[in-house]
C-alpha cells in the first residue's frame, strides 16, 4: 500500500506522529507537506493528495488540519475520493468496512496524538466488507459518472 500524507500548518504534529506509525508498520508513504510554519490553505494541500489517490499513484490519502473539516470538504470534491473525517475508533473501523473509505481526515485541535494514531492504524489495516456495502458505494460512483460537470 502507498500512502499519500499531508497537512496544512494546523496539522503539522499528527502528521509527523502518523508518519512514524506508518514507519513502524512498514507501510511505504510520500509526505506532500506543508513545509510551513505560517498559515496556509488548506485546499492547496487537500486536492493534490485526493487527486493522486483518484488517479491511482497511491492508494490512500491521509490528511490533517485544524479540525480535519476543511481537508474533508476539498478532498469529497474530487470525483473517486471517499474521505472519512473520524475522531473515534468505530468510525475509523466502519467507514473502511463499510464505505470503502481512501482518504481519511484528522483534526489536530480535536484529537491528540495518541487517538490519531489508534484511527490510523484501524482504518490503514480493516477491508472493505463489500456486498451491500458495494452496491451503495456504487451507486455514488454512478452519480458521479453520470454527472459530467462533477
Ligand atoms: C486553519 O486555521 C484551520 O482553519 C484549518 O486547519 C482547518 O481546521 C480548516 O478546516
């Protein structure tokens, strides 16, 4: 699995944390910033990771802010992209079982290291169930197909 990291510079601890987990779980990633210790825009961080994930260079993307809000909104914009904003353990279990999830969103002002780390570990390791989950999943693949101008 190839992951795809990044956060604006309300995230920038939970991703250098989650970097570590993914070191220890030998599970290869590429780090897309931010190099930053002003503000910056979180869009700007979000949409180049979503889009390498739709695109297939990596398989998942995960993203950090301030409260993982904003990452969430701008990342669910790009057509293929089924980002979960989970703050709790069972979320992070079922948006994977059930949602198929391949971008997860975390909030730094929200959650500490600790717990950021528990979600990203269940939601990196659980499959998707598929069955009926599938056919729901699908059925947002097909909205998004048959929209052009999404
Ligand atoms: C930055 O101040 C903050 O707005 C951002 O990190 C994020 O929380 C947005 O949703």
């Amino acid at each position: 699995m190839k992951v795809a990291i990044a956060s604006d510079h309300g995230g920038i601890h939970i991703r250098q944390e989650l970097k570590a987990l993914m070191d220890e779980m030998g599970i290869q990633y590429e780090d897309f910033g931010c190099e930053c210790d002003t503000s910056v825009d979180y869009p700007d961080y979000a949409l180049p990771v979503a889009k390498k994930v739709a695109e297939g260079e990596f398989d998942r993307g995960i993203l950090v802010c301030g409260t993982g809000i904003g990452m969430s909104i701008a990342a669910n914009k790009v057509k293929g992209i089924r980002c979960a904003l989970a703050h709790d353990t069972f979320s992070a279990r079922a948006t994977r079982q059930h949602n198929d999830t391949n971008v997860l969103a975390l909030g730094e002002r929200v959650i500490g290291p600790g717990l950021a780390r528990d979600i990203a570990q269940i939601w990196l390791t659980t499959e998707f169930e598929g069955g009926r989950h599938e056919n729901r999943v699908n059925k947002i693949t097909e909205y998004e197909n048959s929209n052009p101008t999404l």
